[in-house]
C-alpha cells in the first residue's frame, strides 16, 4: 500500500501524541480513555498495512549488526503494541457492560505494565529514525543545511529534554512500572495537564535521544572500521617493483 512519506508521518505523529495522552487515565476519563484507544489500535492496523513490505523483506538480505538491532526492536514493539491492545479489549469497561462480564485487575496490571514498554519502546523506535524525521520537518519549514548557530540550540534544547526525562522517569516511578513491581497508575485529579504532558514528552524525548545518539557514535565506530587508506599521489606514480 502505497502512501506518501508526510501522510505516513503525519499519522505517527498524531498516534504518538494520542498514546502519550492515555498514561493521562484520570485526565480523560474511562470512557475518553478507552475511545482514544480503540482509535490506536485502528492506527496501528493502518500503519502495519502501510508497512507491509517490511514484513516480507525480513528473509531477504544479510542481517549486520544495525539490523539487527532494528529489526528485533519493531519486533518488540508491536509485541507490545498487541500486549497493549488484548489487555486493554480484557480491561476495556464499554465492552465488559456490552457482554455482561467483569474486568479483570491482573489484566489491568499487564495493560499498565505494556502500555509503559510500548511507550519506551515507540520512543526508541522514533530515536533511530530521528535523522529521517529531521530532515522532513526542514524540508516542510523551508529550512536548509542548519548553520551552526543552529546546531547548538538544537543539541541544547535536546539535553534540556533528556535531564527533565530523566527526572520525570523517577517521578512517575518508571522502572517499577515496566517490571510490574508497580503498574497501577494512579495519578492525582489536580495534576496540571501542562506538567503531565511536558513530563511524558520528555520521556519520550530521553530515549528518542538515547537511539538517535547510539545510532550515529554506531555510524561513526563503522565508518572508522570501514575506512583503508589508500596510496598516495607521488607512490600511485611510481612503477611497481619487478622481478629479479
């Protein structure tokens, strides 16, 4: 299935945004809450039938480190993303009132504890694609190669990020959630929506950072490895040694 790039961003985009609001359960609401779901998991059957080729080409090829890596990532996630999606069907309240049964809470505890795990990985997942994504935000602004001004803010901007993610990490206590020591997700009624979605956001922000910077020192220590220098000018012009 063919989309352009923009429409295929624009959708991911737009799912992230909405998974980031669903760890806002006391924001929204049980039912707001349970809609915005059944919307993600209508965006995650899109996005797979847009990706399909990706699915077919996995037997293809050779498989190097960063591959690898990659592959086995997404792999995880969309396990996750499935987690995610039949917990929360045997979690789901709207369906429980329609069939006359009732919920579960060790569902509840996987839904929370899968949520989380998608949420970093979808994170990392951004991170590794973030050289990709950059480029189409320049090009929709107008913008060129960055000057070196630029360049600055941006690497500001992104460590500001990643030390609030950090911090916002232990505040929502989010070790204990994805190894279900601690899944429920309780959360104050008065909490300030600003600082609930600036905090998510950045965590999102860390690990997007983690993966893109992993990424390119990957690309650098393989770029170094590759390398063989080659002859120089004034020995390129000297004739081969012959036989005695």
């Amino acid at each position: 299935m063919s989309h352009s790039l923009s429409t295929r961003l624009a959708l991911d985009a737009t799912a992230a945004v909405l998974i980031v609001t669903e760890f806002g359960y006391s924001l929204t609401g049980d039912i707001a809450h349970e809609i915005i779901g059944f919307v993600l998991a209508l965006a995650l059957g899109v996005h797979l039938a847009w990706n399909g080729r990706w699915f077919l080409s996995l037997r293809q090829g050779r498989y190097g480190a960063y591959r690898r890596v990659s592959v086995g990532l997404n792999l995880l996630l969309l396990l996750a993303a499935l987690l995610t999606v039949v917990s929360g069907l045997l979690n789901s309240r709207i369906l429980a009132a329609w069939f006359h049964v009732e919920s579960d809470l060790i569902a509840r505890e996987y839904h929370t504890a899968a949520g989380y795990w998608f949420l970093i990985l979808m994170a990392l997942h951004l991170g590794l694609h973030g050289k990709m994504i950059m480029s189409q935000i320049r090009g929709r602004i107008g913008g060129g190669h960055p000057s070196a001004l630029q360049t600055a803010l941006w690497r500001v901007l992104a460590l500001a990020v990643a030390v609030l993610g950090v911090v916002a990490s232990f505040e929502r206590e989010l070790w204990s959630r994805l190894t279900a020591y601690y899944s429920f997700d309780f959360q104050a009624g008065d909490e300030s929506v600003i600082v609930f979605f600036a905090q998510y956001l950045a965590i999102v922000g860390l690990y997007a950072c983690l993966a893109f910077h992993a990424l390119a020192l990957f690309n650098r220590r393989h770029a170094v490895r590759s390398w063989r220098p080659g002859p120089c000018r004034r020995c390129a012009r000297l004739p081969s040694p012959g036989r005695d």
